[in-house]
C-alpha cells in the first residue's frame, strides 16, 4: 500500500532561543544542524514569555533568567498604531542590519534551514501589568496579569500586528502560535507564587481560569447567555466545592452538562477564540507562511515500539488526512533522560516514516541527548 506521507522529504524542526544561537555563532550552530542532527528547520522564539531555564551547554549562562516576554527581532511599531499594546524588543538583539536576528536568518538561509517563527501571543505578563484592563478578569474581580484577554479588540488588535510584524520581518515559511486563547488561573508569570492549600477539583480550576471582563461579557451577551449569571453560578459552585468536595472521574466538559449556562458561556468564547485563530493563520497565508501546530497530528511521546508508533500514525491518517503525523521529541521525563532512550525512541517514529518532527529545545537538552537523536535522523546510527 502507498503511503503518501512517507513519500514527502522528511522535515525536522529544532526549537531554539536567540540567546544560544548568539552563544554559539549563527553559522556554527546551522551547520551542526544541518550535519549532525539532521534538522530541516528552526522554530526560533520571535516573541518569547519569561522563565528560569537551564541551559546545560551554554558557554557563560547555565541558570538562566529571561529578560520577559519581549520579541527577537526588530519590530515595526507603525503596524500596531491601531492597538496601545506594543512589544518590547530584547535588550541584547542590537541595532541595524547585524542585530543579533539579521544575523541568525542570514545563516539559516546560507544552511537551507527553513525557518519556523515560533510566536507566544497572550501570555504576556508585561504587557498585562502595564495595561490590566485588558487582562482577565476572574469571577471575583481580580485580573490575571500575566495573561491578556483574546476577547478584547487591543488584544486582538495586537495579535493581527504582531503576526503581521513577524512574517514580515522574519520573512519565515511558517509560524508556531502559542497561547492565542485564554490562560488558565495557575499558568502564572516567573514573578508569581501561588499558595493554594485545598485541592482542587478540575471544575474549580475551569471557574477559576474563566474571564468576566466587559468584552467576555459582551461575547456572551451576543450568544443569548447572562455572563453575570454565570460569574455568581462560578463563585458560588466554587465555593460549594471548597466546602464539600465531590470527586469525579468524568471529564469537565461532561460535568458541565450539569451548569448549562457555564457550558454555553464557554462556547461562546471558544468562538471567539476561533475567529482570532482564524484571523491570523489568514495574515500568516497571506504571506505564504503555514501555521503549527494546526497543520500536524501530534503522535503519542515517549512510544514503546516503531510498531506502537505505526499503528497510532495509520489511526491518525485515517481519522485526520490533511494532518501530518507529528513526532515531538521532548527529553525531559526523568525516566528517560539517557542518550540511548532517546535514539531508541527517535528510530522508532522514523522507522515507522513519520514525516513530521519538533525536537524540543537546542539549549535545554544536553548535547549528548541532542547528538543521539541526530545520529538517528541523519542515518549515521539507525
Ligand atoms: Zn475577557
């Protein structure tokens, strides 16, 4: 039997910083791609979050700090005259023609590395902080700053301008969007600690990460649901929880069956949420750029056989044609942190002809990890 998929070249994409890539030198790093890991593209962090990360094989950084949520690359502040949210670029990208990105995707291009413009939209603590009204709002009045509001026009204002700004700038063949929907209340800034005693039931978790702002109430308002009706039902069902807990192994979304007015409230922003969606993968296919991950079908990770793997990826094909059979190679389980677990695991998805692969992240995983997983890809160890 034909299969299509595995008749297409193979593409690998390697998850990168700016800040290794300089560390390193942009056209030692491509190279090391190209010839060592068998890597066809790079998703580099455009417009990043904060963190505290490790970076085991950086030259000088190994604890390492991130100066938060800005972009990494030069931005046009004239494409976002329409909205009060504007990025902030890194304070070490540098000025003119050599800044630090130029540079980048001048080696990529001398590589043919395809390069992949991986975009964090509305997690965005600083922006949130200067401008909270255009935050979450939670059920009890306080805004979640760390994450902006999709439902408000500034945010979606600054979505359109920011996709815009990268595929202009970065002139990348695809982009990877990353939190262009709403936060939940626990995905929280490197600034924040949260102390919270009880355990929570995922009901509450939902109550307590839904936005009551004026623009989610409006959403609501237009599909014939009272979003005040439902900010009381969420703080006092929350409540009830925390004074009686009732566990339940249903998913949430069932459960909702029993707060109908909260589950319609939900789908009225997920709508939303959509229609944005929508909007910027129409600016990024303006610009002839395909957007992650819609476009793959993640495979299970850490698959026990080639044969497991083969069998999930006919499944998907089946179930999703237009999805590419993802493989996402993420070494950070503690149970499978060797070099040889990974190129057992990488030979299976490509014994297996998976087309599609992310490998995640060039400056948080060890080089020998890395080195294992590339001798797989580029055949020197199958
Ligand atoms: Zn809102």
């Amino acid at each position: 039997m034909t299969n299509a998929s595995s008749e297409r070249p193979r593409e690998v994409f390697l998850f990168s910083y700016l800040w290794d890539i300089v560390d390193e030198g942009p056209d030692r790093f491509a190279q090391r791609l190209v010839e060592q890991l068998g890597v066809t593209g790079v998703a580099l962090a455009v417009a990043y979050h904060d963190g505290r990360f490790l970076l085991p094989h950086h030259s000088r950084r190994r604890m390492y700090m991130l100066e938060p949520h800005v972009t990494y690359f030069p931005n046009d502040l004239s494409l976002y005259a329409d909205t009060p949210l504007k990025p902030t670029p890194w304070s070490e990208l540098g000025d003119g023609p050599d800044n630090a990105f130029a540079q980048t995707k001048a080696a990529l291009d001398r590589a043919g590395l395809e390069l992949q413009s991986w975009t964090v939209y509305c997690y965005n603590e600083r922006l949130g902080t200067a401008h909270p009204e255009y935050a979450v709002e939670n059920a009890w009045g306080s805004r979640y700053t760390f994450g902006l509001c999709p439902a408000q026009e500034a945010v979606r204002g600054y979505a359109r301008a920011l996709t815009e700004d990268v595929c202009r700038a970065t002139e990348a063949s695809s982009l990877w969007l990353e939190s262009l929907d709403y936060r939940d209340f626990d995905y929280c800034g490197s600034e924040s600690i949260v102390k919270i005693t009880a355990d929570l039931d995922p009901l509450q978790r939902q109550l307590a990460s839904l936005c009551f702002c004026p623009a989610c109430l409006q959403v609501a308002a237009q599909a014939g649901v009272d979003g005040e009706g439902v900010r009381v039902t969420a703080r006092e069902t929350f409540d009830r929880f925390l004074r009686s807990p009732e566990p339940s192994e249903t998913p949430v979304a069932e459960r909702l069956a029993d707060w109908p007015a909260v589950a319609a409230y939900i789908a009225a922003r997920d709508v939303q949420v959509a229609a944005l969606h929508q909007e910027v993968t129409t600016i990024a296919a303006r610009h002839g750029a395909r957007c992650f991950p819609d476009v793959a079908g993640m495979l299970s990770q850490n698959p026990p056989s080639a044969a497991a793997v083969s069998s999930e990826a006919a499944a998907l094909r089946a179930a999703h044609p237009d999805l590419l059979p993802c493989a996402m190679l993420r070494p950070e389980s503690k149970d499978g942190r060797s070099p040889g677990y990974w190129s057992d695991v990488t030979r299976y998805y490509v014994e297996a002809n998976v087309p599609l692969y992310f490998i995640y992240n060039y400056g948080l995983v060890e080089d020998s990890i890395l080195d294992a997983i590339g001798a797989v890809l580029t055949g020197r160890n199958l």
